[in-house]
C-alpha cells in the first residue's frame, strides 16, 4: 500500500493551495529504469473516466495509474529537511522485514551476528 506521511500531505495541502489547484487530486507515478533504478514522480491531476483514487489520506486525494501501482506498493512518499534549509519530497520503499543475521535467531548466539 502506498502512504503519505503527514509531513507530505501537509506540505502537498499548502501547495495546491499556492497553485489554486485545491480541486485536483496528486498524481503520483513510478517506472523501472534500464538500470533497475525506480524513476518517481507526481503532480496535480483531474482523475480520469472511471478512474477510482488509490489513497485518501490527511485530506489529500491520490491517483495512481495502474502501470504504476506495483512498484508503488510499500512505498511511502515524506517531505524532509536533506541539509539545513533545503526541504524535498522523497519516496521511501519500505521492505519485508529483514530474515537471516541477528534477527534470525533472536539471541545473537547463533554465530551469524
């Protein structure tokens, strides 16, 4: 499932707000690179014709096409501060929990940690 953080939805809110773009919903789309890399990004958007929102979320609606939606599943979009002053969206793909080193025993004794 693909989430905002609050920080996002708040930051996303104040920008339609600046754009006069209140009425339209956040696109937001994924695509995989030759590299293996993902390739993120996102802006405001009318839905399209039978085109159902993928998230409701601290009042911000978003669409996600479905080309898209696999490789935004787990994925969670934040607005951070990357160096004092400089604010930027980022999406943050958050994985299984991890299986093997120290968490696969509990102890540490096993010999893996």
């Amino acid at each position: 499932m693909f989430t905002l953080t609050p920080t996002a939805a708040e930051r996303i809110r104040q920008a339609a707000v600046e754009g006069g773009m209140e009425a339209l919903a956040l696109r937001v789309a994924a695509r995989r690179e030759h590299d293996g890399s993902i390739s993120y990004g996102m802006g405001f958007d009318e839905p399209g014709e039978g085109e159902r929102p993928a998230l409701l979320s601290d009042g911000v609606t978003v669409l996600i096409a479905p080309p898209s939606q696999p490789l935004l599943q787990n994925t969670e979009l934040d607005f951070v501060e990357m160096e004092p002053g400089q604010f930027s969206f980022v999406f943050v793909p958050r994985s299984a929990p991890k299986r093997g080193g120290c968490d696969s025993c509990g102890s540490g004794g096993c010999g893996t940690c």
